[in-house]
C-alpha cells in the first residue's frame, strides 16, 4: 500500500476534517445554539404550542405510514427483482431508482396532475368516491412513499444478491412453502439491510419538504407539517419557534444516522 | 440449482411448459400477484404521475413549450442552476475523494465521528440544512461571511447536501482495493506519485464517476434548502425548481410541466447513465 509523507497525510487530513467542519459540524450545530439560546424553559414551551404539536404529530403519521408502505412494497419488489426472472425486470429496476434522481416539487407536481380533484386524470373520479388525494393526508403519505421509494430496496438488493438461494432452495425442497421460506429464512437472513433500509427511510421521510409543499396546501391545523411549519415561521418572524421546530427535526434525523452507523458494524462480525 | 436439477432432469422434455419458463425462474402464482400489485402501485405513484407531466408539457403544442422554456427567466434559472451544479459536482470529486481517502487509509482521533457526521446532510431536513448554513453563513455569521441571498448561497446549499454521494461511492472501491497492485508496482520501482496516479486512480474512477453523476443530479434537483438561504430572487438565485413551483402556484400547471419536463430528462438521462456505470464496474469486479 502506498504510504504517504507524514506533511501530505497531515494536509489530507486537515483539508477532509475543515471542510466537512466548515460546511456540516459548525453549521448544524448553530442550530442547537440558536434554539436554545435563552434556555429549555422557553423551548418547550414553544414546543407546546398547539400548531407545533399538530404539525410534529402529521409529520410522524405521514412519515410512519409512508415507511411502512415501502417496507412492504421494498421488500417485494427486491425479491422479485433478485429471485425470479420475467419480461421487463431490467427496465423496472433502473425505473425503480428514478425517484432519487427526480427533483421534490416535479414530484409534487407530478401527484398534482393525476390526482387534484378539478382537473386531474383520477381526482375527479377519487372524490366522486368520496376520496380526497390531494390537500389531503394520502397525498401527502404518496409524494413521502415517492422520495424515500429506493432507499429500502438499494439496501436490501445488494444483500439478497450476495447470501444466493441456496438455503432457500433447501428448504423448498424440505417441504416448506413459500411463506414458511420467507418467514424463517429469507426474512432473518436480510434483516439488517431491511433495519437500515426502514431507518433511512424514516429519516427522509420525517423531513421531506418540496414534494409535501406541493401537494398538502400548507393549512395550519390540517396539512402543515413540521417543515412546513419552519418555512413558515422563519418568514413570519418567528425565528426563535422555527429553531425550536428545527432542532427537534435535526435531532431526529442525526439520531437515525448515529443508529444506523451503530447497527452497520455488527453485520460484519 | 440442485431443486432445479430434481424438477427437470437435463435433457428431459419441457413437459408441456414453454422453453423460457425454467423452475427456478418462473413466476408462481403468489409471486405473479406480488408483482401485478407492486407494479399497480409503482405506476399510480411514481410512472403515471411522471407521464402526466410530459403529457401536460405538451398540452400547448411545441411552440408553447418552447416559449415557456426559452423566456429568459427560465433560461437564467437553467443557467444558474446547471452552472452550480458543475461547480459543486468539480468540488465533491476532489473533496469526496480526498474525503474517503482520509477515513479509508488514515488513522486518527476523531475519524469515527467524521465517518458518520458524513450522512448528516443526506438524513437532515432540507429546509433545516437552510436554516443551519443561514446560521454560519448568514447576516448573522459569526465568520463575518454574509452569503445570504447571493449566488455563493446557491453553492453552498449544493455543496451542503451533495456532500455524502462521491464519498460514499468511492469509500466501499477504495477500501477493498487489493494492496497488491500498489505493492508490485512499488516493487517495480514506480515511485508514490506513479502508484496514485497509475494504480490507484484508474481503480477508483468508476466510482468517482458515479458519484459525481449522483451528486450532479442531486444539486439540479435542489429545492428546499435553498428556501431561505437564497431569497429566490428572479434572475440571480432563483433556481430551475423554484421557478416550477412558482409556476404552479401561479396555478400554470403546463408552464410548470413543460419546466418540469426539463428536469425529468436530466433524470432519466443520470438514471440510465448510472445503469451503465454500474454495469463497467461490475463487469470489472
């Protein structure tokens, strides 16, 4: 292996650690600062007010619904696509990754077109049925399910790839059928990557924002979501309740990378 | 395979079955439905939705489109947009590869922390990654760098959340990079210089490839953390993004379209330009 001097290792290292300081630690640490700038008296009780409380409690329904709609279709979609073969696979899996690709609002305008309740190609029909999509909480669950879509199938992939069908395989021909294989043997055997998968997702979805903005309507009380709410609050001037917003939103999310990273090494051993 | 081999004994009759329809690959029947109700629901979120917007785009007829397209708002914001992509895409080839380089072959206190501070800007809000760089670099800066609503603005939010992309596709190559390579080379006389620039790049150049093709798209996509960070300020900071969801507040949903469609090709274009990156590098592999 290439060994470098001692000044170049030295400058490699001070250049990645400032960088990353400068653009990420320093940064997001302000937001701790400025939250709790006057305290945690004040903090919680900005927490407490009724607008933040509805807005942190949609964000968490959304984004648990959103996870667990793409941990099933995930999981499924990985299977199919590792373990069987059939007419249009490669297309779908490279279509499978395009949300990570496609910008939040052409998404949330994407959800617009088909399913607003005036001129969309399905709302009317939905809402004549009584089934409101847009401005609405399935609206705001599917541009969530759309942004996080890949996140558990490209970790879950790679796994299903590598441990091959033996084991399964074994035990089809041992008798069991298809939901005792998955159950005790394919479900145990991706676990991890699925584990990661769904916190990942968590994290994405607890804060996504363009797409939400788009197809919620932003009403208070209703359809406002936490990041909504800090968009809002911090050009309504008051800055010291988006902070607040924003620092239990950073929390969140840095407590799911700090848990992934935690779980990752474990695999290995 | 040896289920396969029980089932249908090489060389023996298809038994009735079509020629493609191999035991370990076919479809059962539970899995035939898992798959109608997996692709029912992808298309309802994710193809449908995307194909009203090429189809809306179209709605005014090509001469329409191309006005909405080319009216000299949209041609800055597509200008400004790709421009800082380039930028921040130039800067995360260097710094992401720098970057792995450090966690993958150096050892030091702190390097822990680094590693997984490295994901935050792909887990953390973006519209509090806004809020956040507003802090530091904002009116308020305790640097005294006021970048707040300016084009640097614009660059710094990309910089903020296409940081992780070349760092963590280069990291895994650069890691299970075979050490023997560097030593032959090295026993072959080629000096440290000659190792990175003959041995050790070529090997990471897929990857960086890819990350770079991952970051570029990430960046052209940018909405929200440039919310509050840049002011939007037609002309100057106002990004392709913003200029569709000012279309669609407006309630002109083709004019939105047909800027829309514009990033749903870049999209598509990264998504099969990755297809193939990925499939050079396994094919390497």
């Amino acid at each position: 292996m290439v060994e470098l001097t001692t000044p170049v290792r030295w400058l490699l290292r001070l250049v990645a650690v400032g960088y990353v300081l400068l653009l990420v630690a320093w940064p997001v640490s302000t937001v701790v600062r400025e939250a709790f700038a006057d305290g945690v008296g004040p903090v919680l009780d900005l927490l407490a007010d009724p607008h933040v409380v509805h807005a942190l409690s949609l964000t968490a329904q959304v984004a648990v619904q959103a996870v667990l709609i793409n941990l099933v279709f995930g999981v499924t979609i990985s299977i199919l696509l590792v373990r069987h073969e059939f007419p249009g696979k490669r297309v779908l899996s490279a279509l499978i990754d395009l949300p990570m690709a496609v910008s939040p609002v052409v998404v949330g305008l994407a959800l617009l077109l088909i399913y607003n309740g005036r001129t969309g190609w399905f709302g009317p029909t939905l809402e004549s049925w009584g089934f409101q999509v847009i401005f609405s909480g399935p609206g705001m669950i599917m541009a969530t399910c759309f942004v996080a879509l890949p996140l558990v199938i490209r970790e879950v992939v790679p796994v299903l790839t590598e441990i091959g069908d033996e084991q399964e395989q074994a035990a089809r021909s041992l008798g069991a059928n298809t939901r005792q294989t998955f159950w005790r043997i394919t479900l145990p055997s991706i676990k991890w990557a699925v584990v990661y998968g769904v916190v990942l997702s968590l994290a994405r979805s607890l804060g996504e924002f363009g797409a939400v903005k788009i197809v919620s309507g932003n009403v208070v009380d209703r359809t406002q979501t936490a990041t909504l709410l800090v968009e809002t609050q911090y050009q309504g001037f008051q800055q010291s309740s988006a902070y607040a917003v924003s620092f239990v939103l950073a929390f969140a999310s840095v407590l799911c990378i700090v848990v992934v990273s935690i779980l990752r090494p474990k695999e290995k051993h | 395979m040896s289920a396969a081999t029980l089932e249908a004994p090489p060389g023996a009759p298809p038994r009735g079955r079509p020629r493609s329809r191999r035991p370990r690959t076919t479809l059962t029947t539970g899995s035939s439905i898992g798959l109608g109700i997996a692709v029912t629901w992808f298309s309802l979120l994710v193809l449908i939705p995307l194909a009203a917007i090429v189809v809306t785009a179209g709605e005014r007829g090509w001469a329409g489109y191309w006005d909405t397209v080319t009216s000299p708002q949209t041609l800055a914001a597509v200008r400004l947009t790709v421009g800082q992509a380039l930028l921040v895409t130039g800067v995360n080839v260097v710094m992401g590869t720098v970057i792995a380089w450090v966690l993958v072959r150096d050892r030091f206190w702190g390097r822990a922390v680094l590693d997984v501070v490295i994901d935050i800007p792909f887990a953390l809000p973006t519209i509090v990654a806004g809020l956040v760089l507003l802090g530091l670099y904002g009116p308020s800066s305790p640097l005294g760098l006021d970048w707040a609503y300016s084009e640097r603005a614009v660059a710094l939010a990309l910089a903020f959340v296409t940081l992780p992309f070349v760092v963590r596709t280069v990291q895994p190559v650069l890691g299970e990079l075979e050490p023997d390579a560097e030593e032959a080379a090295a026993s072959l006389g080629a000096n440290r210089r000659t190792i990175l620039r003959r041995v050790v790049l070529p090997a990471l150049v897929p990857a960086i490839a890819a990350g770079a093709v991952l970051s570029f798209a990430r960046a052209i996509a940018e909405y929200g953390s440039l919310v509050l960070l840049s002011g939007n300020r037609p002309f100057q900071t106002e990004v392709v993004s913003v200029r569709v969801l000012t279309h669609v507040e407006n309630g002109s949903t083709a004019s939105a379209a047909a800027v829309a469609s514009l990033m749903l090709g870049v999209a598509l274009v990264v998504i099969v330009g990755l297809d193939l990156v990925q499939r050079r590098v396994s094919r390497r592999g």
